[in-house]
C-alpha cells in the first residue's frame, strides 16, 4: 500500500497499538504524543472512539484531556463528539495532522463480536494526494484483514 500499516484496539479504556508495518520508504508515525492520551487527534483513536458509545466516550476523556497538537486539533468536546456522531461506520476516519505535522493518516473500523478495533495508515504529507484511494484500499482489505487475525 505505500503506508505504514497499525493494527489497534481499544481494551480496558486504553488505547493499544498492537502491531506496526513500517518500512525504509514509508516510516511509522513519530509517536511524540501516546496514542493513549491522542484519541482525540489520531485516525486510531476517533477511529476507536466512534466504536464506544457516548458514556464510554466520555469515560476516555475524563482520563485523557484533549489537548492542542497542532493548529488542526479538535479540542472541544462538543464538536468533537459531533464529528465522531455524523462518522459513517463504512467510511475511513482521516486526520489530516491533527495529530502530527506533516503526517496525514486514515483508519477503518475491525470489528469481531464486542471488540473495538481499527486498521490504520499513516504518511508523510507530500503523499496526502495518495490519501483516499489507500483509505479505499484500507477500508477494502479491512476484512480479510480481521479474518485472518481471527483464524
């Protein structure tokens, strides 16, 4: 896909980046804020988020402020929970550097029964014009993605 590749979940309220593809030519995000603590900011976690209903939503940010990344960081909890309310569950969740500058990145929704998960990209800004069709491709593979994690 060109990307770097994360599989996350969201297990007892935390955010947890479970496994990361990454490559000389397509290096992971530079995770200077924990995902934990950027749910509010990542394609990962307003991915994850919008998996949890408000109460659990709530839950996670009691415990985890949001705070300014960037100059593009939602921090208003009102129109952050909008934004994840009016989500399409069929359509990728994008952070256009929300979370970091110069990194653009995308997340589709794993689900298996009652687990909250996601597939995520992430690249470096001169590619953001690569941005929806590898969301598209991501949101395609998603699938075969959790059947084999399941088997």
């Amino acid at each position: 896909m060109g990307a770097a590749i994360y599989i996350s979940r969201y297990i007892d309220g935390e955010i947890k980046v479970m496994q990361v593809a990454e490559g000389p030519r397509t290096p992971k995000v530079n995770e200077w804020v924990d995902f934990r603590s950027a749910a509010h900011a990542s394609a990962i976690g307003k991915c994850l988020l919008t998996q949890l209903d408000q109460n659990g939503r709530r839950d996670h940010l009691s415990r985890h402020k949001t705070a300014r990344l960037t100059s593009k960081t939602i921090t208003n909890e009102r129109v952050l929970f909008s934004k994840l309310d009016s989500q399409p569950p069929t359509v990728p969740v994008l952070d256009l550097q929300e979370y970091a500058v110069g990194t653009v990145c995308a997340a589709v929704p794993l689900t298996a029964g009652s687990s909250v998960g996601c597939l995520a990209l992430s690249l470096p800004l001169e590619h953001a014009h690569r941005l929806r069709s590898a969301a598209d491709t991501l949101n395609r593979r998603a699938a075969p993605v959790v059947l084999s994690l399941a088997l």
